[in-house]
C-alpha cells in the first residue's frame, strides 16, 4: 500500500505561524520543539544491531550467576522478533545489580536471583522489527550515547525532564504538598511569554499514570491556575494546533496505551509517532521545526555501555534518542553524551533562558545533530517498509562501475565470439 511506502519530496507548505506577543526570537531556525518520551527500553533493546552506532558486542553472552562465568551457563542476545515480553524489573536495585560495580555483566543474574528467569533481558529488536524507527534513523539523527537522567523510577525521570533536578525525595514518593516550588522549563518559558503545551494520550486530569509522566499535576501552581491547567491538554489538539497554525514553541508530549512499555506491543508507538511526525512533515511548521524521541528508562533490558556517574542519582543506561527535523544531520550516529537535561540545554539555549539546576547547566545540548549551516532539508515522509537509502557519493561511483563493467563483460561475450568466426572465415 502507498502508505507503507517511503515518499520524499517537496509538499505544499504555508507560512509559519506569527510569533505570538511576547515570544522571544530564537537563536537557532528551531521555533517548534516536540519532545516525545515512550517507556522502557534500553538503547541496545533497540538500535544494538543498527549499522554504524555503538551497538551489541561480538560473542556476549550474560551469565546466570557473576561468580560462575561458565560458557554453558549463560544468554546470547537473541531477537525478539514479534515477540512482547512481560513488563521486567526496573527497580533501582536491579539497576545497581545489571550495573554490577560497571562490570555491566548482571542483567540475567539480577533476576534469577529473585525467582526470575531473566532471559527476555537479553532480547531485542532490529530493523525488521522496528522498520519505521530505522528509517529515521537512516535518514535524521540517531544518538547512542543518550543515557536517563536518573538511575531508576519513570517519576523521577520524567521529573529531570522538566525541572533538571530530582524530585524533593529524590525518588518515586511524591510529596504531601506537592512538588512546591521548584522551577520547570515551563515556568521559564512563561516567565519570557513563550507558548508551550504538554499533550498527553487520552488524557485523564485524575488518571494514576499521569500524575507520573506529567509531573506539572503535582504542582499546585499549574492545576490551581485555569491558564496554566489549561496548557496540559490531550494529544488530539496536538493535530488541531497543526492545522489551525497555533503549535506551541515548547512541546511535550507522553502517551499511555501506546507507550511501548512492555508488554504492549511496539508497533503501537511506532504507529502513533509515525502519525505524528507526517503530519508535522505536511505542517508549515517543518521547514522551522524538530521532533525529539526518547524513552524513561531502560525498563530492565540489556545495554553494553556502563554510564558515567555524574552525581548520586545518574546516569542511568542508554535509552534510544531519535531526532527529526529539516535541519537534522542525515543518516549521522551522534556520539554526544546526553540526557534528558540536554534537552532542556537545548531549549533554554535556543530561547535564552536561564538554565533550572547544575546539570542542565553543564549538560551538553542537542546542537550536534543539526546542521544550521545547511539550508532546510524539504519534507520526507517516511515509511514502515525498511529499505536502505540509495547508495551516493563514492559507493555510488562503485556500483556504476560494477554495473558498467557487467555491461562490457556481456558484451564481450557476444562480441568476441563472432569475430572469432569471421577470422576463421
């Protein structure tokens, strides 16, 4: 079907949409961000086996116990497939046990020794799994050294998400009062008159799982203030605000049944982001625009890379990162070391914000996947059917020769023949 196939070229685009009052001038062509979080998954769970990126090591294989590392007695990664596995442990004690002092050689042992088989830590997907994820990463910006912000707990991510910081417990409890007074992304960006939106998948204000993932309704300021209420709103305004010309600068955007945490399936946040990055790319917003997606955490699974300790609560292991955007560097692994403060150093960068903690502060930005001295990229849409770009440059000089030299060869044998017969003639 059409459109299951990969489509680029140039759609019609409108204008941008007019600054609103009060928004201040960027300092990139970035003027719309959206920034998606799915959940649970590793980088390596993704993208270990994607061509180019620091990916599965050669003959790993994760031992049932540390204290026997027999050959015999361990799990090779292995593909998943259209397999979901159950949701796995991602508490910090498994963190700590997966880390294992950064020998990075725990992940099986971690749950056997609570009764658990542990195998499915060491599954993952590939490009026949994940066929419209790596796409884009063939045609935008994939970056694997992209690590969650804190060791464990979707809460205190999504927390370091929006204020740069841990929570005021420095874990999952929220506080009687709420989160009081600590500045979020969102508070700078209002303080400076910059719109911004926080959509969330079929959103419930009283649902369990949003106070998680959309830590503005901990605060009170936002869920006592009707302005500010609301600017949290369901992702199908995401699709109005496209068409009507009113996206916001800032956007974040979580979901529920399509989050991709085990063991719902992939291919429902495939199918969501897809949705929504072709309607970005026939928006007048792209040429002006990016798309940021990311995940919470690790959820349990395999990854090879032991992350730095920045502090007491971080890093965590690789998550995937993904970036679209007309500026974004095409086909580029970015090897840059970031987190979920990386986006809001991008963010308070690019609208000139002050920054919300230390880390965001010495946080390295997303800057590296763009390429600002570039005119804009036009619009690709971009399919679920995995097929590799067309060879270019000198790969491609290589196969016209090949196929310029299959052509003589042919000829040759035609040719040579019938002078052969006319000599003897």
């Amino acid at each position: 079907m059409i459109r299951h196939l990969l489509v680029a070229g140039l759609l019609v685009l409108g204008q941008p949409g007019m600054a609103v009052a009060g928004q201040q001038a960027t300092t990139t062509p970035i003027e719309h961000f959206v920034v998606m979080m799915q959940s649970n998954h590793s980088f390596d769970s993704y993208f270990g086996t994607y061509p180019g990126a620091d990916g599965i090591p050669a003959d790993v294989c994760m031992p049932h116990s540390t204290d026997n590392l027999s050959p015999d007695r361990c799990v090779k990664p292995f593909r998943l497939g259209d397999q979901s596995p159950s949701d796995l442990d991602h508490r910090p004690a498994t963190q700590r046990a997966q880390y294992n002092g950064g020998k990075m050689n725990g992940f099986v042992e971690a749950f056997r020794k609570n009764g658990r088989d542990g195998t499915n830590a060491m599954g993952h997907y590939d490009g026949a799994d994940l066929p419209y994820y790596w796409n884009i990463a063939d045609r935008f910006t994939l970056f694997d050294r992209f690590f969650s912000s804190a060791l464990a707990g979707s809460r205190l991510n999504h927390f370091y998400w929006v204020a740069g910081v841990p929570t005021p417990t420095g874990g999952e409890q929220v506080p009687p009062g709420g989160y009081g007074d600590i500045p979020t992304i969102f508070d700078r960006l209002q303080e400076r008159g910059v719109p911004w939106k926080f959509y969330v998948e079929h959103y419930d204000p009283k649902g369990a799982g949003e106070a998680t993932k959309v830590p503005l309704l901990n605060f009170k300021r936002f869920t006592g203030n009707p302005e500010l209420a609301s600017r949290i709103v369901d992702l199908g305004e995401y699709y109005r605000d496209l068409d009507a010309g009113t996206l916001p600068a800032l956007a974040y955007v979580v979901s529920s049944g399509s989050s991709e945490n085990p063991p719902s399936r992939i291919q429902a946040g495939q199918s969501l982001v897809q949705t929504m990055t072709s309607e970005l790319a026939r928006s007048r917003y792209w040429s002006n625009s990016a798309f940021l997606l990311t995940y919470d955490g690790w959820g349990g699974f395999y990854d090879h890379v032991a992350p730095p300790k920045v502090d007491e609560h971080g890093y965590g292991f690789r998550v995937p990162a993904l970036l679209m955007s007309a500026y974004a560097r095409r086909g580029h692994v970015d090897h840059t070391q970031a987190d979920y403060t990386s986006v809001l150093k991008f963010v308070e960068d690019n609208w000139k914000l002050a920054p919300l903690g230390s880390r965001d502060a010495a946080a390295a930005s997303l800057s590296s996947a763009f390429d600002f001295a570039a005119p804009p990229r036009p619009p690709e849409l971009v399919g679920t059917t995995r097929q590799a770009d067309a060879p270019t440059g000198r790969v491609r000089l290589v196969v016209y020769l090949a196929y310029a030299s299959a052509l003589l060869a042919a000829a040759a044998c035609v040719v040579v023949p019938i002078a052969v017969r006319r000599r003897k003639r």
